[in-house]
C-alpha cells in the first residue's frame, strides 16, 4: 500500500470540515484507501491545516495518527511527494495555491480557485510549468440526480434538447433572530463574498459538461437583504450579491436559465433541481432524485383560467430509478483525484477548467455593470 500526504488547508471551515474532511478523507480511510486500476491502493495520509489549534485538534482526534498545525510554510516544506488542498475562503486560495505550486506540491482545490479570470489563469499555467498535477472541486457532477440526468442524454431520451430551467437556493437567516445557515464573509464582497462568484463556476461545469459551452450570458444580480448579523451576533452591512438572474446561450443551441438566491423560500423537489426539455421527453433532477415525461405520456394541457384546474402536474411524471449505490458527491472525486496522482490515472477537471467557472463568474458580474449579453471568449492559456 502507498502513502500519500495530504495537506488539507481551511478543514475547519463547514465544507473542509464535513464534504472534503469526515464525508471524503476519513471516509476512505475507513475504507482502507483508494484501489487503482492495476489493484494497487493509495492511503492518504491527512495533515490539517489552519488557524485554530483547539479546533484542529478536535477533528485530528476523529481518527487515528492524524497530524495537524496551524504553521502552512512548515507543512509544505516537509520533503516528498504531496497534495495540498484547498478549502479556505477565495480571498485566501490564491496566494496559498501559489505557495503550494512553487513548494512542488500537487494542488487540488475548491471552487473558484479565484475571483478573476486572469488570477485562475495564472494558477493553471503555474501548475503547468511546474510539472504538477492539479484538479478542481466540481462536485455536482457526481451527485446521483445529475448522474441520471446524464444517463438520459447519452441514451438519447430528449430527442433535441431544447432548454434547461435551474432553480438553486434556500433562505439562508439574516441572523437577527435565527443564526444563519452560510458564513458572513459570503455576504461581503470585500472577503470574496457574493452568490454569482460562488454559484456561476457550478453552473459553468454543468452546462459545459451535458449540454454544450457556454458561449454568452446575461446576468443581473440583487443585494435583497442588505442587513445581516455574522457568527458572534454583530451587525453588518451586506456588500456582496445574494441573488442572480443569469441567461445562458450554448454552443449547442440549448438556451439555460438559471435563478440562484440566498433570499428564496424553497417550494420545488429540491433546493436544487435542474429542468430539460427536449423534442421526446422531458426531465427534472435534483440532488438525488431524477423523474421524466416522455413525449407520448405528455398531458394535453387547456388554458382555462375560468375554470378550477383539477389536473395535478405532478402525476405525469416517473420516477428514474438507482442504477447503483451512489457514492458522496464530494469522495468520488477525491478518489480520482488520488488516483490521479498516485497511479497517474487520467483526470480531466484541471484549473484550466476552474478558470472557466472564474471567467464564467467574472462576465456575470460584468453582464450586471453594464446591463448587457456578454460573449464568453475562449481562456488565453
């Protein structure tokens, strides 16, 4: 069994702490490691990194011979061969990946690896030329919902897919009454914050992935609540946006919507579901879940407004059953990524590909300015 060093940087924030630390890490350490194509198996090996001892310590001791330190510059100077992941918040990734790069580590972080294009851009062409190997997070094409709904596509089941129809949020609590669900840096543009830096790079892998390059979008973002209490119960005010209305035009001739929002109260299957309609069928997925209607099972629908509706749209519709036990999202990435890096397996989602959720992201917010369609040009790396 091989032995690969794992440097987890921000562990001890919500997602490094629960998806990338107990729901990926220990969890396949549990499992006895990774096992590669030629029945070779990879144990990664954590060290946590941040800035609270105490807390740092209570996740070291949710396993066995886990190390930990608040000191990054010691972690990465340790010889040997590693990876350094990065959980941080985004105003942070930037210069700590840097670091990571040029100590000659392998680099596999959480979205945006930025909040500029030309930043990301950087990153990958470091990485380039440093000869590491280097992956992003983009979860949610391992959920199982969104595994169905590409089952769907390669089998032909749309016919012409024509739209795509995204609703993602919940109410995250201003925190005057509730303790809010997200932490107060996602609602301070200054600290990286803002739902169109953290959603638009999603958005961009999904519909590159299934559905075709995006080549141009409208967005318009919204600061709805503009007051809101952080962690310790103190007012701020909120800088960054928390909705976002955004149009996509694809290569593929798909047009995409997608409505993102922190101030949304959630009536739908999920707080995320993705809806495709195409010239044979149609489908909605969620997280877990995905349910279709096929052409000849579609209702006739009357528009009577004169009349009480007695049809319940829901009923048309079956559900896609699980073709097999679905993994966290989160660790069969992680998986891959191991595997990458210890037996060289391939692994496509690059930082070339999180500088395209970066660009994506940084032209939203641009469409925003300027109230206007934007092009999305090809990356200059």
């Amino acid at each position: 069994m091989n032995s690969l060093r794992v440097i987890l940087n921000g562990v001890t924030g919500r997602m490094g702490t629960n998806q990338h630390f107990i729901r990926s890490i220990l969890a396949i350490r549990a499992e006895g490691g990774v096992k590669g194509a030629g029945g070779n198996t990879v144990m990664p090996e954590p060290i946590l990194v941040g800035r609270s001892e105490e807390k740092l310590r209570a996740l070291a001791a949710m396993g066995s011979g886990i190390r930990f330190t608040t000191d990054l510059d010691a972690a990465l100077a340790e010889p040997g061969e590693a990876i350094y992941f990065d959980a941080q918040v985004t105003s942070r990734r930037v210069e700590a990946v840097r670091r990571a790069i040029a100590a000659g580590k392998h680099v596999y972080c959480e979205k945006p690896t930025a909040t500029t294009t030309a930043d990301a851009c950087s990153l990958y062409e470091l990485a380039k030329r440093k000869g590491v190997k280097h992956g992003v997070v983009q979860d949610k094409l391992w959920l199982p919902g969104i595994r169905k709904l590409r089952g769907l596509i390669d089998g032909g089941f749309f016919g012409e897919i024509l739209s795509v129809r995204g609703e993602f949020g919940y109410w995250v609590f201003a925190g005057d009454e509730i303790a809010p669900q997200r932490p107060s840096w996602n609602y301070r543009k200054e600290d990286g914050g803002g739902i169109i830096v953290d959603m638009l790079p999603h958005w961009r892998y999904l519909l590159d992935r299934l559905f075709g390059e995006v080549q141009s979008v409208s967005c318009l973002g919204a600061t709805h609540l503009r007051h809101r209490w952080d962690e310790n119960g103190a007012p701020y005010a909120a800088t960054a946006d928390d909705a976002a209305y955004a149009t996509f035009q694809l290569a593929s001739g798909v047009v995409a919507h997608f409505n993102s929002s922190w101030t949304v109260r959630v009536r739908r299957d999920d707080l995320l579901t993705l809806q495709v309609d195409g010239t044979k069928g149609s489908a909605v997925a969620g997280l877990r879940e995905c349910v279709t209607q096929a052409a000849g099972a579609t209702p006739r629908c009357t528009w009577n407004p004169d009349l009480e509706n007695l049809a319940n749209h829901f009923d048309a519709w079956t559900r896609v059953p699980d073709p097999e036990v679905s993994e966290n999202a989160f660790k069969a990435q992680w998986e891959l990524f191991l595997r990458h890096v210890a037996f060289d397996e391939p692994f496509s989602w690059d930082l070339r590909e999180g500088a395209k959720g970066a660009q994506l992201a940084e032209l939203g917010c641009e469409s925003w300015a300027k109230r206007a369609w934007v092009d999305v040009p090809e990356l200059p790396v």
